[in-house]
C-alpha cells in the first residue's frame, strides 16, 4: 500500500513538473515572437500574442486585467515603458481603455498608443 501512494506521489510531481515546463517554453516564446515583430515594426501583428495572454487571465476583473496587461508590458526587452492612458473611456460597446507603449526597436524608440476592447476577456483592438 505504502509503494503504490509512494508511486502515485512520484507520478503527480512529474506531471506536474512536466506542464510547469511547457507552460514557461510557451511564454518565453511569445516574448521572443512579440519582440522580433516589434523590431520589424510590425506592431499589429502582435495582436494575437496580447490576446493570447489576456485570455489566460480571470473573468470578471477587467480593471486588474488592464494593469495585469500593463505589467506584462513593462516586463518585455523590447518595451521601454507602458502606461495606462485611460480605463474604459472611449464610449463603445464594450467601452475601450487606451495604452500608451514606448518600444525599443533597432536603437529607436517607438510611442504608440493601443486600444484594448475591455469585454471579456479584453481584446486588443488596434494600434496608432
């Protein structure tokens, strides 16, 4: 009895192990894809890889989402600063909040500012 719980602990911890591994390959992924289309100034092109994090974080708490979004920024290399211009100002459906990102691309800073759907999950919507 005591072999099978000692075999089940072993074979929880490698699974476990296992998926935590994967889970960081993918991430430091998408920071290596988010940041070569930043340096080709390819910024729209980002958009599925921002959509990929917002639809891992928790329904139901928009606000923290965009200053979890804001923090996601300010962790890439190729991102000098982002600021949370706005939340929820811009009256559509769902309302929109604004970003304002500075890249770093090829020895350059680039300001743009993003627009981010605020629905759930939050949606990137555009660049300009």
């Amino acid at each position: 009895m005591i072999n099978r719980l000692m075999i089940a602990a072993i074979v929880i911890i490698v699974v476990l192990a296992t998926q935590s591994c994967k889970h960081e390959v993918v991430i430091n992924e998408d920071d290596a894809q988010f940041c070569a289309l930043v340096n080709e100034h390819n910024f729209e092109a980002t958009g599925p890889i921002i959509d990929r994090y917002l639809a891992t974080l928790p329904s139901g708490y928009a606000d923290e989402n965009l200053q979890k979004l804001n923090e996601w920024f300010n962790a890439k290399a190729c991102i000098e600063n982002s600021v949370i211009l706005c939340n929820s100002c811009i009256e559509t459906l769902p309302p929109q909040s604004e970003l304002r990102i500075s890249f770093l691309s090829n020895g350059q800073t680039i300001t743009l500012t993003i627009d981010i759907l605020m629905g759930e999950p939050l949606t990137f919507r555009a660049f300009h």
